[in-house]
C-alpha cells in the first residue's frame, strides 16, 4: 500500500539522510524475499556472487540455488569482523554480477568502519558491472556510539544499489513477516513481477502495523 511506502521513506529520510521515492520501494515478507529476488535476477551459470563469511547461511545457499558461483568475502576477526575493501575489489573478475554487503552482520555482530565503506565505494567505480545488495535489516543495533553507514548514502552505487531493511529487528516484528527493499527505478518493475508471481502481496493488516 502507498501508505506504507511513504512511511518508509519517511523513515529513510529521516535515519539515512536520503531521499528514495516510494516507487522505488517494495513492501515484502520478510527481509529474505529481497535477498532472494536479487541474488535470483544476477545468480545464474558462469556468474559469480561476492558474499560475507562468516555471515548469514541464506547468501550462501541462494547464491548455490542460482547456479552462481559463491566467492566468500572473508571478515576478519582480528577488525572486528569487518573487511578489507582492498582484498573485496579483489575479487572482482569479469565474471562478478553481485556484491552482497551486511553491516552491522549476522551472526558475527561486526561492523564495517565508514573509512572502509568509503574505500569500497571508490572502488567500485572502476566496476560499473557489479550490483550490490545491502542487506542493512541491522541498523539500527548499534552501540558505544558507533553510527550507521548506509551504502545509499553513497550516491555514486545509488542506480545499482538494492537496500534490504525491515520491522524484524528493529521493532522485534519478526512474526509479522514484514521486510522492505529499496530498488534502483530500473529494477523495481521486473522486482514487483517477481513478487506479484511468488507471494502476491504482504497482507494489510501487517503493512497497516509498519505504518504505526
């Protein structure tokens, strides 16, 4: 509902700093339909998908679903678990459709400094190939002062950039089934298609619940 999506890009505004148009917003079940249709629209034979490890099994097991082959970003625990944005451009090859980033991460709690994200971003300018999905459903579990860098503030990955975010974590909705993705407006039709053939919808109530 149009509601809904307004109010999450309220919300955007409001904790990112950035402005997405409710168009660009997909309301859906959960924060693993976005990681699903994405890794499904760039996973396939012969491609290659970047993914955090250690990290959240589903990348995995969705990127092996796809026919991709999973390159596993190492996070290293001696920082914290985060990465290194040198040795992640490394492993960019011709063959790279998909870079999945997760900060702050599951199951590891790491969290990616802004300097790192900064160096990632750059480099990634000299990749225009790539996609990126940013799976950010914690951002807003942070602490000793440490704030949230959204890769969407980074306006240079904006027009190949999907945002995974929802209610689960944050407002502890994990029952509702109620997540959200942010799509570059070229993305967002074949995304709706997606969704309109495997869920239909996420039912009213629960988006009325986002709402409040």
């Amino acid at each position: 509902i149009l509601e809904c999506r307004e109010a999450v890009a309220a919300d955007i505004a409001n904790n990112r700093g950035v402005e997405v148009e409710p168009d660009q917003i997909m309301i859906v079940p959960g924060g693993k339909v976005t990681m699903f249709f994405s890794i499904l629209m760039f996973g396939e034979p012969g491609a290659e998908i970047i993914y955090p490890n250690p990290g959240f099994p589903i990348y995995e097991s969705v990127i092996k679903f796809s026919g991709a082959k999973p390159v596993p970003m190492v996070l290293h625990e001696k920082n914290n678990f985060s990465f290194s944005a040198e040795e992640v451009l490394g492993l960019i090859t011709p063959r790279t459709r998909l870079l999945i980033i997760n900060s702050p991460a599951n199951p590891t709690g790491g969290y990616v400094e802004p300097e790192e994200l900064e160096r990632l971003a750059a480099g990634l300018e000299e990749n225009p190939q790539v996609m990126v999905m940013s799976d950010e459903i914690y951002a807003r579990m942070l602490y000793d002062e440490r704030r949230h860098v959204s890769l969407l503030e980074f306006e240079n990955l904006r027009d190949r950039l999907i945002l995974l975010d929802g209610w689960s974590k944050t407002y502890a909705m994990t029952g509702w089934r109620l997540g959200y993705g942010v799509w570059p407006i070229d993305l967002i039709e074949p995304a709706a298609r997606l969704s309109i053939n495997c869920h239909s919808c996420v039912n009213a109530p629960a988006q009325y619940a986002g709402v409040a």
